[in-house]
C-alpha cells in the first residue's frame, strides 16, 4: 500500500493562530548539531510547509532533565526514547519560515499561525 502524496505547501494561506489539536502527521526528531538539545521535523498540519523546531535541553516547557545537572554529573545524559515521550507532550507551532499574508509583525514565529501535537514522533535524520 502506498502513502498518499503530500500536499504542497499552501503559500498563500493567511495567517491565523489556530489549535490543530492532535496532528497524525508523522514528524521526526533529532540531536541539534551541538548536541544541546533535540530538533523535531515534519509538515505543518495547516500549510503542508516543513517546519523545524529545536528545543534545548532543560528549556522551560521541554520537560527534559536541566542540562546543567547533566554536564556537571549530577543527571545521567538525557535518554532519547524519554525525551521523545516529553516532546509528545509540547505544543508545537509551525515554523515553516515563511511569511504567510497578514503575518503579524510581532509574531513569535515565522509561518502560518497553527500549533498542535504530535501523535507520531519517529527518530529520524534524512526527510
């Protein structure tokens, strides 16, 4: 059985903070290339635009262990497989980094306005 085509990236449509919920859109999740935290990947359940978004080790609202408790012993190295359960728990906001029209100037991200969870959370590299 095939996987249907995704959808292209809906360029044109306008921005609006919207709550997706739950998002069956499978994303991916790997180490950031200083290895200080965690990079989740994927489509935007609202656009289709591909999106990334890093989150630091011990940053607020991650629920990871505090970095720093890592590094000077005190915590053993964070454990993937946990740390993909917390990212399951997040909110996530599309990123897809571009300018969708009426995009606020003061928006915290650049990209459509939607935010959901991930059900599918797969580690990943290549996508």
């Amino acid at each position: 059985m095939s996987e249907p085509p995704v959808p292209s990236h809906d360029f044109d449509l306008a921005y609006a903070e919207e709550d997706m919920g739950r998002s069956a859109t499978v994303f991916t999740h790997t180490g950031s290339a200083d290895q200080q935290g965690v990079v989740v990947e994927g489509r935007c359940p609202r656009c289709h635009g591909r999106t990334s978004t890093e989150y630091r080790h011990g940053a607020p609202g991650t629920g990871t262990k505090g970095l720093r408790s890592w590094l000077s012993g005190k915590q053993p190295e964070p454990d993937p497989a946990e740390e993909a359960g917390q990212l399951l728990q997040e909110t996530h906001f599309c990123e897809c980094g571009h300018p969708h029209p009426n995009l606020p100037q003061d928006a915290p991200f650049t990209g459509c306005g939607a935010s959901w969870h991930i059900d599918v959370l797969n580690p990943g590299g290549a996508g």
